[in-house]
C-alpha cells in the first residue's frame, strides 16, 4: 500500500497498525516580563520619544531647562542607546 493508512485500515487489510505520530511538544509559554523589563521598554517607548519636545533634569541643585531642539534631540538618542543596553542586560532581554 502506497499512501499512509489508518488503524482500520491496518484491521481491515490485516497490516501491522502504523507507528502513532508523535506531535511536537507544545511550545514553552514565555514568561512574563520583569518589572525592571517593562519599565525599560515603557521608557523607550513613552518617555524617550516624548524628550524631543523638551524636558528638565531635575538635581538636589536644581534643574536643569533642555528645551526642544538639536540638544533635546541629542540627548535623547544617547538615552535611547543607554536604555537599550540596560534591556539588553536583562535576563528576558538576553534572549
């Protein structure tokens, strides 16, 4: 016989019974994010991209004005790759 058989088929013509497919085991769930992980990519996501508007740093000293503009936006991207790095270094991030 040709094409794959079934159980009956097997009784029917007095084959041996096919071999049972084996599935693939299901998929591992991945876990959830961390807290330190979600707020990495909250910050990326929100925080960062809302820089370019302007912002202010805030010291024991005072603050500190950033208003929009080729700072605001420099300053950004440095955080942005600083941010990135540390969600890298995450466990869940390290995937």
């Amino acid at each position: 016989m040709n094409a794959p058989y079934d159980n009956l088929d097997a009784i029917a013509l007095g084959l041996p019974l096919p071999t049972p497919v084996q599935n693939a085991a299901p998929a591992a769930t991945p876990a959830a994010p961390s807290a330190q992980e979600q707020a990495l990519q909250y910050a990326l996501a929100k925080q960062v991209p809302d820089m370019a508007r302007g912002f202010a740093i805030h010291t024991n000293y005072g603050d500190i004005t950033i208003p929009p503009g080729w700072m605001a936006e420099r300053i950004q991207r440095h955080v942005e790759r600083l941010l990135q790095v540390e969600l890298m270094a995450t466990p869940e991030g390290a995937v």
